[in-house]
C-alpha cells in the first residue's frame, strides 16, 4: 500500500497542478462555464453568476495549490481531506452534466483538451479511488522536504498563481488554446473537409391519443392510431458528424450577412465587446482612440457586440464613439477574446494579434 499510495500521491498531484494551471491561464473562460453550471436550466444557483469570476480564480488557485501540498507532503490532513471534498463534489457535478446533458463540457483543462461528460465523470470516479487511496493511508505521505522548505514551496506556488491570475486577468492568457487563435484562418477553420461524416437526424412526431402525448420516429408512423391528434414535430440528433473548430462565426448587420467581405478585407480590426453593458468604460474611451489610429494606418475598423441596437446608441453617444456595431453571437464573441472589449487584428481573414483594451496603445499595426 506504501508503493500505491505514493503512485496515487503523484498521479493526483500532478493532475491537479496541470488541470489549474490551464484553467488559470484562462481564469475568465473558466468563469464563463461556472456560469453555465449556475444558470437556472443546471444548478439553479443564478445569485452567484455575478461572482463568477472571482469564484473561478480562487478554485484554480486552490486546485494548483493542493496538488503542490500533497506533492511536497504540506499538512497532510487537511490537503486530504480538501482533496476529497473537492473531487465529491465535482464527481456528483460531472455526474449530473453527463446524466441529464446540462453542460456538454465541464471545463476540467480549459479548451486545451474537451471532455464529453461521460468522460468528465469516468475522469472524476479514478480521480476519486485515488484520492479515497490516499485518505487511508494518509500516515505514508510524508514531507518530501525540511519544514522551512515545504513551506516556502507552498506560500511560493500560492504567490505565483496569484501573480499569473493578475497578469492573465489584466492582458490575455498566455497560451490560446481557442479556435481562434494568433495564425488562425477563420474561412479555413469553417471549412468542413470533403467527405467528413455528416450529423444523422430522425424526425419525431408528437401525438395526442387517448389523451396521452406520444412520440413516434418517421419509422412508426404506420403505428399511429386513426383518431390521434398531431401536436408538434421536431429534429433528434442520432449520430453527430464533423464540427469544424469555427462553426458560429458571422458578422451581420441589418439583417445582411457581412462575413465574407470582411473576411477578404486585407486589413481589417474587429474591436469585440460581447455585451456592451458589461464592457469597460475605460475601455470604450480606448477603443476610439484606437479606432482612429488603425484607420488612419488603413484598417478598416468595425465593433462587433451581441447587444441590441437600443444599447449599441446610447454607449455610441456615451463614449463617442464613431464605428459601426456588427452583430455576432454573444458565445462566439467569449471564444474569440475574453476582455471586454478587446481588439482582433485580421488580415483577409487570418487572424494577426489580439489584444486586451489595457494594451490598445502597445498594439503595434502592420
């Protein structure tokens, strides 16, 4: 047991030192799936959706924090029991996500790896007979240093993170893992490649008989009573097929969809505020400033938001600000860039920098 609990010590310790440090590298996009989990359709708990993101940077501090406890052997008692309350917790979650099909990806390494649920949870329950491995037989974890060392190693890593939550929080995340990062073509990487599997669908109608609502599939209809009394019909996926990495991305105004002429732009700055009631003030101002400066070295420049028309005027007249506002999903907009606003720089359609508006003045245009 000495053996097997040292492999789980060092399994589970790894595991959530690599698992926080990529969330942490990305603590707002792991605010945006806590949200998911509090909304009312999940969780119900939507009082804490404006506490989100602080809620995000401590629970990734925390989880890099314990794996480096249990590694150097740091209070070994409560980095245990934090570790198996902690995974309880998120086990009953993955379970619950994957059971009813609340939220398709939990999130556990940001976008640098994507989970089904089922898995999520598989991950979870080995996770949790290691974890239970390493709870009873706690007298074999040991400090793998002096008292003064282990402790200098844990307060450090506990700086560190907090440093780095600081500095991701205040620019971008330090490695994109996103469709759309730094290189990225956007038409390319909406392209589905010839004969990739297509999604399988079967109708499903929806009758009344006898009073009783029931479903029948386009291949039951010959079971359908004479005096039922059709309700509804709708779509259910079968089989998934090819989902290219970008595959919600449109620029619309009007009504009229503008993305494949903003895509050919040779020059082109999206300036991306997801909702303009949440965006900076600060950062607004900003994003004017710099909106003048890239059009005068040639770009065209362009606002993209999912908020109405209603709110896009009154911030327009607020901040004086003299671009036009494109429509695009609030979602997509998260996925493309986490500040708020933020700048992408495109050049015929591939994307060449991005930016936080806190390094609007840094940004330097080709």
């Amino acid at each position: 047991m000495k053996l097997i609990t040292h492999i789980s010590r060092v399994l589970v310790g790894v595991l959530f030192i690599i698992s926080g440090l990529i969330k942490l590298n990305d603590p707002v996009g792991f605010s945006f799936k806590l949200e998911e989990y509090f909304n009312a359709n999940v969780l119900n708990l939507e009082f804490l959706i404006p506490y989100a993101l602080a809620l995000a940077v401590v629970i990734v501090i925390f989880e890099v924090v314990l794996g480096v406890m249990l590694l150097v052997g740091y209070k070994k008692k409560f980095t245990v029991w934090s570790l198996l309350l902690m995974i309880v917790f998120f086990t009953f979650l993955t379970f619950y996500s994957a059971y009813f099909n609340k939220v398709t990806d939990c999130g556990c390494f940001g976008d640098a790896l994507k989970l089904t649920p089922w898995q999520s949870f598989t991950k979870d329950v080995v996770l949790l007979a290691l974890i239970l491995i390493l709870f009873f037989n706690k007298k074999h974890i040991k400090k793998i240093f002096g008292r003064v060392a282990v402790n200098v190693t844990v307060y450090a890593s506990l700086l560190l993170c907090i440093l780095f939550a600081y500095h991701v929080l205040n620019h971008l995340p330090t490695i994109d893992f996103r469709a759309y990062k730094v290189g990225t073509n956007i038409k390319e990487g909406m392209a589905i490649p010839e004969g990739a599997p297509k999604s399988i669908y079967e109708f499903v109608f929806i009758y009344k008989v006898d009073g009783v609502e029931k479903e029948f599939t386009d291949k039951e209809l010959d079971k359908i009573p004479a005096n039922a009394e059709f309700i509804d019909r709708k779509e259910k996926l079968i089989q998934e097929g090819y989902v290219p990495p970008i595959h919600d991305f449109t620029i619309e105004k009007d009504g009229e969809d503008f993305t494949e002429a903003m895509l050919g732009e040779p020059k082109l700055i999206l300036l991306i505020s997801y909702d303009l009631n949440k965006a900076s003030d600060e950062g607004l101002v900003k994003m004017e400033a710099f909106s003048k400066k890239a059009q005068a070295a040639g770009y065209k420049v362009i606002g993209m938001t999912a908020s109405d028309e209603a709110v896009i005027a009154q911030k327009k007249k607020q901040h004086g600000l003299t671009f036009d506002y494109y429509f695009c999903d609030a979602t997509t907009l998260k996925t493309i860039e986490r500040a708020n606003p933020s700048i992408v720089e495109l050049h015929k359609g591939t994307i060449v920098s991005k930016a936080h508006w806190k390094d609007s003045e840094y940004l330097q245009l080709k």
